[in-house]
C-alpha cells in the first residue's frame, strides 16, 4: 500500500512546465557578518511568483523566459533588486542591514502570509523577544511565544506549551533539526533557550508540513547562530540572577566561523553566606546553566558543514558537615544535543541537507553519608532517554509551478525509565546493588516524507503531501500514513482564506504527576505492546488580510483536533516504583479540541504590537476515569487573551508592555468529607474527601500586566539598561489550593499566590 501511494504521489507532483522557463538560485547572506538569512523574500516584482529562503539561506525561483525584476526584502535590511533574463546562480547576494532599528523599516513587496500555503505558524522575531518585559530580568523566547494566540501556558511562571489542547509531551522542539526533551530551568520558570544564541525561531500550530512528524501538536523549529564569518564580535548582560555571554566570529576569514554562548546564574552563590548563618555547616544551592557551540564551515559555494552542541543542566545540592558525619546530596538534570551537518547544491534546482543527530535527556538524584571508620554509603536514583538519529532531507524545484521537499529520518530510541541503585564502600571494599531497576526498552522509529508546494492557478497554490512512519519496539510494530494538505485561495492581492488537514502521530509519552512540565522526576516512556502510540487528526480553516503594504496583519482561524491513545495515570497513583508504570497508567484516552483563534499585528514603524484572543474547548474521556464520562483537560480554557506592544520614543528610548488574560485552569477539590469514627465511638484518625465529577472545578482567572523600559546607548559599543516590572498592579494569582482544618472542625480552603510584583533591571553589551 505504501509503493503505491507513494507512486501516486510522485506521478502527481512531478511536473514539468510547458514552454520555455529560466531559474535564478543561490545564498542569500547578511553583508556584514555573512551570516544565512532564513525566510528572505525573493519575489518576481511584475508577476505573483515568489519564494522564501530556507534555513540554510537558499531559494530557487523559476519563472517563464523572459527578461524579470526580481527583487529580495527582508525586515531590518535594505532591498536588493536584479534584473535577469537566463539561468542565474547567485553563490552569495549580501544583504545590507538597513542602519535603522526593525520598526521603522517598511518593506513594500514580498511573499506575505497571505501567499502563502502554510497557516497556523508564526515567526518568532528575536529581536521583538529581548524588548518585551521579562522575569527577574531573563529574556526567554518560550515566554514569548505563550502570548500567540492557541498558545497558553501552565501555572503561574511556567514556561510550558500548551498548543491547541495538547501538553507539554506532544511539542516537537527542535535545536538546529535534533530534538529536545526538557526545556525548563528553574521547575518550569525558565526555558533552556539562550536568546543570545538564537538566529531564528518558527512555532508551526496546525497544518503541519509532511517534512515534520513524531508529535501531535505542534513543531518549534529553532536554528541557532552560525557564527560572523568576517569580525569578532560578542554580545553579554547581566541580570539579577544570572549572566550570559556570547562570542561569534571567523577561525578563517570568509571559511569557518565559531558560535559559543554561555549562561550560568548565581542564585546559590548569592543565598550561600545566609545558609552558613542559619546552620554552621551547612552549604546548599541551585543553579542552571547552558552553553551553545557552532561551527561552520565553506568548502565551497555548494558545500557547508554545520557541526553544533548544545548543552544545559540544572543541579540542587546540600552538604552538611560535622564531627560524626559528611552527608551530601544533589539533584541534577539536563540535556545533551549534538548535531553534524552536510549542505549541498546540486544544481540550481536540487538542494541537499544530511544531518547525524544526538540527543540524550538525563536526570539524577544521589545521597551519600560518610561515617567516622571511612564507612560511605550511597542511594542513587537516575533516568534517562538516548537517541541517535540521521536523516536526509531534500529540496527540488523541477519547474515554477512545483517546491518539492522529500526524504528519510532514522531514530535509534534508548529508554531508561529509572534505575536504583545502593553502594556501600568500607575502607577499600566496595559492595553495589542495583535495589530496583525498571526494564529498559529499546525502540526504533523510521520515516519517509514527500510533499509539495504547487501553483495550481493565480489565486490557487496547495502544498500536499505523505508522512509514513514505521516504529518498533521488540516484537511489536506500528505504522501509519499520515496525509497531510494546506491550501490557500487569494481573494485579492491583500487576502486569502485557507484550509488544511493533517494526520500526526506520537511513539512517546511523558508521565507527569501534575500535568504540568518542569520536574525532572517526569518519565519519558515508549509505545510498547501494551501502551499504543498516540494519534490525532487536526483541521483548520482560516482568512487572514494584510493592510499597507504588510503593515498590518489580520487573521481568523478556527480549528477542531481529535485525539486517541493518550494515556494518563490511575487515579491514586503517583510517582513511587516507575518499574510497574504500564499497569499504573489508563490508555485508550480520547481528546477533542475545538475552537477560533484572532491575531492581529502591526510588524512595522515605532509602534509594534500584537493582539490574540483564542476561544476553545477542551475535553477528555477514559473507560476508568470520571466514571467514563467526558471532562475538562486540566489546562482547557475558555478565553485566553494576549496584548504585546513596543514603541519606540526616539533611538535611545523604547517601552514596552504586555497584558494577558485566561479563563481559570481545571483542577479538584474536595465537596465534602466523611468522618472515619467507627459506630462504637473509637475514632479514627482524620476522614476521607469525596470528589465529584473530574476537574469540576476552576481556579480564579488569571491575568497579569508587565512593563519595561529600555535605555540604549550607542558610541563605541551599544549598550542597554534594561527596567521590567513582572505583573506591574500586584495581581495575586492562584498557584495551588490547600484545605486547612478550622479548630472547630471546619474544612477552610485557602489558595497561595506565587510572584507579587516583581522589578528587575538588566545590562546588556553587544561590541
């Protein structure tokens, strides 16, 4: 079934054109720093023909024989028109940056949103992430991103996605092509994205391409820096409770270049005099940190090689010491993501991208005590997932009606939910014993892809496509075809409606007690025999208009999503023994999502801004949980709203503020309580709650308003004094609820607020 699908689909878009065509095609770089520019306009100026770079700075655009002005734009830097009338390859057309700041730059034409075939994404503008307000002071792109429409986040401060209905789990976060599991510092309050290091970022909500599989929500593709491959420059700050560095530049001239960026706090510098004061002895912290690594390098105008690192981790400890014993204890987490890369031309119509991936996900808690008589004993506990991967990915453009994309990608998963391990060492002996150790699992994940972005007329251009995946675990295997279809139909040259559908499919799961994201003590676990990989089917329909010459930008979605095969903990169960966690979970879940999203931007000038409203529903239904009846996902939200703007009083000055609204998320609390005193009048410590139906109740809404000012300074180097206020009119928000017993007997409950108003002030250098 599978050849024959795919021998439809290439007999469909292989197409030639009639008629004579010529093909202009190269890299498109920054003047300065020769850095690839991605998502470049290249745009036929007197036809409705046009194309985007891709994430390696390429574009190639066929066009009918005749002489054409063809014209690049990019937001931030000057325009560049050429005049071609054959065959053109352009090795490197440098684009100059404008000299003014991103909001006062126009650009006059261009391949919009309204152009294009591709709904529910958004560009993550990085320059726009480091003006807007920022707790204590830290920039964080995933903060950013909860203020899009379709996106919400989890409790008060928490960095975690929640697209469209789905979790944390089924968001497919990519660093540089290679997947990443935990992206919280903090338990959830930080994100592990340097902005510093990033070059550009894409949140892609529905209509997924074919190119991307293995989640069923959405896709966050982030590129990191390649490096200035013409000076030495570098970019720091200071904050109050980390700082960060980052240095970019050539090793060759014109060749090879190097990224490395770096960011540690100094929380546990900083609380450690007061811990010595409170107990002689005692030295306890946290802290987190991450570093970025890049190299790239030119072996010719067709070949690059990309090699790139990323690295961060999280790490609480405590040590005590006296006269009896040294006891020490840490809890550490983090990731390890490793990728090496291979570039190259063709020809002017086919591009190739070869990519090694490493990723590995790992955290850990040990506690050791060593005696007088040289006696140490040690409990460690530890879990990870390991994944080794290539995949193969390319680009070819047969003709100016057909963008083909197709290829392979190959995951080697390793799975290790929990090991336990006892180690006792006296004087030079050493005696270990593994207490507990829950099966390993081992699992493999292959896909195919092919997809295609075809003009069928002026106002009809459709990007269609296949996903097939092939997953084993042991003796068991699954596999599915997932069609995946965008459309966009062009009412005018400023609007257009558009449709699409896709199939997706997940192969892990995430076991979270609290449904929430951040904690390191989360499992990931694999599909097996027993627990069936996740599936979902997404439609979505859309109008989106752009008003002065891509000034403005309005659009409508409205969405509808069908999950199956989720899988959620037993009632009563929680982390204790992950050995047994298939017989601990409920799978056969059902989740349907539903609703209408409202984004309205202006992306040019000195005032720049968004507003996004989302309306939905979100719902559940397991045989064995809430009796079987349907009930509301913990983080289903009627209305979430969002307002981000920045304006800029002169070059020295900008301000910026942020305002967001959301229904109250679901959760439980008792209704009443039952007494355990027996009939013959002994009692029984305590009584036992009883609920109603599943997440039948609602926190207080929530919503907070933050404000920043920036003062820039630019002589030598720019330099930037950063003033954020975080939740600027001290609105209390609800973290979590506690029951309390009265004196006289009365249950009373109370509810914790988390952040009051929270200033902060920052620093930053570039030079």
């Amino acid at each position: 079934m599978l050849k024959h699908y795919l021998t439809v689909a290439l007999s469909i878009v292989v197409l030639t054109s009639f008629g004579q065509t010529i093909t202009i095609s190269g890299f498109v770089e920054d003047a300065e720093s020769a850095e690839r520019l991605i998502g470049v306009n290249v745009y036929q100026l007197d036809e409705r023909r046009g194309t985007v770079t891709n994430n390696f700075g390429f574009f190639s655009l066929t066009i009918p024989q005749k002489q054409a002005n063809i014209r690049f734009s990019y937001i931030g830097y000057d325009p560049v028109d050429l005049t071609v009338n054959r065959d053109t390859f352009i090795a490197v057309l440098p684009l100059m940056p404008s000299g003014t700041d991103l909001e006062k730059v126009t650009v006059s034409s261009g391949v919009s949103r309204v152009d294009r075939t591709q709904m529910s994404s958004v560009d993550i503008d990085i320059k726009q992430v480091k003006k807007i307000p920022a707790l204590f002071g830290e920039i964080d792109i995933l903060r950013t991103i909860q203020f899009l429409p379709g996106v919400q986040s989890g409790n008060e401060g928490n960095i975690g996605l929640y697209v469209r209905g789905g979790g944390p789990d089924q968001n497919l976060i990519l660093v540089d092509g290679v997947p990443v599991y935990n992206v919280s510092h903090l338990f959830g309050f930080y994100s592990v994205f340097n902005a510093d290091a990033i070059k550009s970022a894409e949140l892609i909500k529905g209509g997924f391409p074919a190119r991307f599989g293995g989640r069923l929500s959405s896709v966050l593709d982030v590129t990191m820096k390649d490096g200035d491959m013409k000076r030495f420059r570098g970019e720091g700050s200071i904050g109050l409770i980390s700082s960060k560095l980052t240095l970019e530049g050539p090793i060759v001239k014109d060749k090879t270049s190097f990224m490395i960026s770096g960011r540690r706090t100094y929380i546990d510098a900083l609380a450690q005099p007061l811990i010595a004061l409170a107990e002689p002895g005692s030295r306890a912290g946290y802290y987190f940190g991450d570093l970025n690594i890049k190299v790239n390098h030119k072996f010719s105008d067709k070949d690059r090689l990309y090699a790139s690192y990323f690295f961060n981790t999280d790490k609480f400890y405590f040590r005590f010491q006296d006269d009896f014993s040294n006891t020490r204890a840490n809890l550490n987490w983090g990731n390890n993501v490793a990728s090496l890369r291979w570039s190259h031309l063709f020809s002017s119509k086919l591009f190739m991208n070869v990519t090694a991936t490493y990723t590995r996900y790992e955290w850990g808690s040990r506690i050791q005590d060593s005696e007088q008589g040289d006696v140490d004993i040690a409990l460690r506990l530890r879990s990870n997932i390991e994944d080794y991967g290539l995949k193969s990915d390319f680009e070819y453009h047969p003709n100016s009606q057909n963008h083909i994309r197709f290829g392979t990608n190959y995951i080697r998963h390793n799975f290790r939910p929990s090991i336990f391990q006892f180690t006792v060492q006296e004087f030079d002996q050493v005696e270990e014993e593994i207490l507990n150790q829950a099966e390993q699992f081992m699992s493999d994940e292959a896909a195919l892809y092919i997809e295609n972005d075809q003009i069928i007329n002026d106002r009809i251009k459709v990007n269609y496509g296949l996903h097939y995946n092939l997953y084993r675990i042991r003796d068991t295997y699954y596999q599915s075809l997932q069609p995946r279809v965008s459309g966009r139909y062009l009412i005018d040259s400023q609007s257009s409606v558009k449709l699409s559908f896709a199939r997706m499919q997940q192969f892990l799961h995430l076991l979270s007690s609290n449904n929430g994201v951040g904690l390191p003590s989360d499992l990931w676990v694999p599909a097996t025999d027993l627990i069936p990989p996740m599936m979902a089917d997404q439609v979505a329909l859309g109008w989106i208009r752009s008003f002065k010459d891509n000034t403005y930008e309005v659009s409508v979605e409205g969405f509808y999503k069908h999950m199956t095969d989720l899988i959620e903990y037993r009632a009563g169960s929680a982390f204790i023994n992950p050995n047994d966690w298939q017989s601990r979970v409920e799978t056969g879940g059902t989740g349907w999502v539903y609703g209408g999203e409202v984004f309205m931007q202006k992306r040019t000038g000195d005032f720049t801004g968004w507003v996004g409203y989302t309306l939905s529903w979100n719902n559940r239904q397991f045989a064995n949980l809430n009796n079987g009846n349907v009930y509301p996902y913990r983080f289903d939200r009627r209305h979430d709203v969002s307002v981000v703007m920045t304006y800029e009083i002169s070059e020295k000055i900008d301000v910026s503020a942020t305002w967001v609204y959301g229904t109250g998320i679901a959760t439980n609390i008792p209704l009443y309580y039952v007494s355990t005193q027996s009939p013959q009048g002994s009692s029984l410590e305590g009584s036992i709650a009883q609920y109603g139906d599943l997440n039948s109740f609602r926190f207080p809404a929530y919503h907070r308003g933050d404000v920043s000012i920036n003062f820039h300074k630019k002589k030598k180097h720019e330099r930037t004094w950063n003033i954020s206020i975080y939740n600027v009119y001290n609105r209390l928000n609800t973290f979590f609820i506690f029951d309390e017993t009265q004196p006289n007997g009365d249950v009373r409950f109370r509810q914790v607020a988390l952040f009051p108003i929270l200033p902060s002030v920052s620093y930053r250098i570039a030079f």
